[in-house]
C-alpha cells in the first residue's frame, strides 16, 4: 500500500484516538483504550508511556506486557531512555536494545528487557508547549523490525497523544497531593488528641501528687514546725524560718499543681490571683479583664486547663524577664463561640539571647494541642494573643 493510500487510514486511527480519549479520566484506561489504534499504526510486543512524575523521576504506563516499569516509580538516572529524557538525542532507535549500551549500562533498569526479549525499541518525546513531559516507548520481540519511518508514526501518536496524557497526570497528581494532605491532616490530628490525651492524664496526675503534697507532706512539715517552735534556742528558732519558708514554697507548688481557684471560682479570678502572686511585691500594674461574661468557664474542661496552663506560663514570663511595669489580660469573644486571651505587657520584650525558651515551647505545644491559634508580639513590650474556636 502506497504512503498515499495510507494517510486517510491514518487519519482515521488518529480520529478515533481522540474519540477514545476523550472518555477516559485515567491514564492506565486511556492507554490501553488506544493500544489497538497505536498498533494499527505501529505493531507492538509492548508499549508504554513514561511520564515525569516528579524531578528525576518516571511513572511509566504500560499496554501488551505488565513489567515491573510500572509497578514502582523509576530514577531518570538507571531508566533504559535517560539519553533521551537528559536531552543527548533527538529519539532512540535499537534494533536489538538486549545489546545496545545505551539502554544496558550498569545499573540500568532494564531487566524487562530481557525478561520479555524486547529487542527492536523506538522512543520519542512527549512534549506539551516546548517542555517534555515523558517519552512514548514501543518495542517489539522481533529484532531490527523498527527504522526510520518507525520513528516519524511514533511521534506522530505522541503529538497526539501528549496534551490528553498531559492533563490526565497533572489532574492525577493534584489528587495525589489532596490526598496525601488529607492524609497528613488525619495523621497530625491523631497525634494530636493522643497528645491532648496524654495532657489530661498529666494534669490528672499532676493535680493528684498536688493533693498529696496538701495532705501528706505539707501536714508532715506543720506538725514538724509546731515542734520546732516549742524549743527556744536559736537552733530552733533558725530551723522554725527554713520549715516556714519550706511550707510557703510548698503551698505555691501546690496551688500551681491544683488549681482549685479555677474551679471553685471561675477563670478570670484564677487567672488575676496568679497574677497577684506572680508579681508579689514588685511595683507592677495588674489588670485583668473579661468582656465575655465568663466564657472561658463553659469551654469543655481540658481546653478550659491548657488555657489557663498558657495564661501561667505567660505571666510567669513576663514577671520575671520582661521587665515590665505594667501587665494586662483580656478575654473576649471573638465571635458567637469564639475566645480570644491577650497578655500584654510594656516590658523589653521576647529576649532572644535567653538560653532556653521551654515557657514558650510549652504555651505552643499547648496551643497546638486545642487547635487555638498563637500570636506573639514583640514590639512595645510583648504581646501574647491565644484565638480558640470551639467545635460547632
């Protein structure tokens, strides 16, 4: 048959690869609904497709033989058509690719190459725009079946077959990018209730060793200091001021173990209590405000606790390394179930040269753990704003 008499034929092959394309969403059905067309054109042991998966990498699609260039991801540096991908030739043309050095150099992935005696290969690229986006590769059992002309139909099916296969894998990877941030999110959100759960279970404990403290040790150390003050000498009256100073220490520990003001008397009094103490008898200005008539306290209890953890730990910080002279807390609401808690202080600000910074590690790591949003603010003193949201 003449090349005259075959180009209306071809058209027709190419008429219906559009056709058949054009009702696939991937790219594995896409390929083998063509096969027959792409044979028609060019006859085939084995063919397939290799896309740019990502930088360095090929995700191939095969039709004829399943091998194992489409079971894993390969290297652009071990696949049998790098000199293609790299740009060393134009297209590649092996009459027997079981001897060809191109595609059998030292750790090459060629095994289905002889696996399946694919001797006669031809590769052409794929381009979309100027830009390759993977190589056509045909091959056939029979050796030196493939020439010239051979490599003018492939790039004729490539051309046609590029932007369809184009964005069929730019569709493919976008899903695969969803759903592996779907998946991260779900693991990140395990982590973090197993976290949020380990909290409860520390706070648990810590406010049980708190209630042993009050019952046990500081009883023991009551009892030991009504002792001491009985004896009158200096001895006695030295050792009475250390158990003193001792007990006062204790019951601060304890206070900070069981927050019993939170229960019994709501968050914003908790909160302005600690404060007092915190700054004892320096000439500090305290204020605490609540504007949210008491919303904290209906928060669900263990983000009721890591709120008021975080409300310690930045007052704490502020008392004694800011320097400041005055120190604000805030609450309120953000929106119908929204709570926002705004430390501030006129201090120096966040010192960058502080050989640890464990107090804001830990008001992160708690922020995290209740899905609150953190701020923190260093200009004018320092400025810590804790957004939390409740679940609808």
């Amino acid at each position: 048959m003449s090349q005259a008499q075959l180009a209306p034929q071809r058209s027709d092959v190419f008429l219906r690869i559009s056709a058949h394309l054009a009702q696939r969403t991937d790219i594995a059905s896409a390929l083998e609904a063509v096969a027959d067309e792409i044979g028609e054109v060019i006859p085939f042991t084995h063919a397939d497709l290799c896309l740019i998966d990502r930088p360095g990498w090929l995700a191939s699609y095969e039709v004829g033989i399943r091998t194992r260039w489409s079971r894993a991801r390969t290297r652009v540096d071990v696949s049998p058509i790098r000199d293609l991908l790299t740009g060393k030739c134009a297209y590649m043309l092996c009459d027997n690719a079981m001897q060809d050095p191109r595609q059998t150099f030292k750790d090459a992935c060629s095994e289905p190459i002889f696996n399946h005696k694919l001797r006669s290969r031809v590769h052409v690229l794929m381009k979309v725009m100027g830009q390759p986006i993977g190589t056509l590769n045909i091959s056939h059992s029979t050796p030196a079946r493939y020439d010239a002309d051979t490599v003018a139909r492939a790039q004729h099916i490539a051309d046609a077959l590029s932007p369809y296969f184009h964005a069929l894998h730019t569709a493919e990877l976008a899903q695969r990018a969803t759903q592996f941030e779907q998946e991260a999110r779900a693991r990140e959100e395990g982590l973090r209730r197993g976290a949020l759960e380990l909290t409860q279970a520390l706070e648990q404990e810590q406010q049980r060793i708190g209630m042993d403290l009050h019952d046990q040790t500081l009883a023991d150390l009551t009892r030991l200091l009504r002792d001491v003050n009985k004896e009158s000498s200096p001895e006695g009256s030295e050792l009475a001021r250390r158990i003193s100073e001792t007990i006062g220490d204790l019951r601060r520990i304890i206070d900070t173990a069981v927050p019993t003001l939170l229960e019994l008397f709501g968050f914003a009094h908790a909160v302005r209590v600690h404060l007092e103490r915190a700054v004892g008898i320096e000439a500090i200005d305290i204020e605490v405000t609540d504007q949210t008539n008491g919303a904290a306290d209906r928060l669900e209890s263990t983000a009721r606790s890591a709120l008021f953890r975080i409300a310690q730990e930045a007052i704490n910080n502020a008392v004694r390394h800011s320097g400041a002279r005055k120190i604000d807390v805030n609450l309120e609401q953000a929106s119908p179930k929204g709570l926002v808690m705004t430390i501030r202080d006129d201090g120096c600000g966040i010192p960058m040269d502080l050989p640890r910074q464990s107090g804001l590690a830990n008001i992160r790591t708690r922020a995290r753990l209740i899905s609150a949003q953190l701020d923190i603010l260093g200009e004018n003193g320092t400025t810590l704003r804790v957004t939390l949201e409740e679940p609808s």
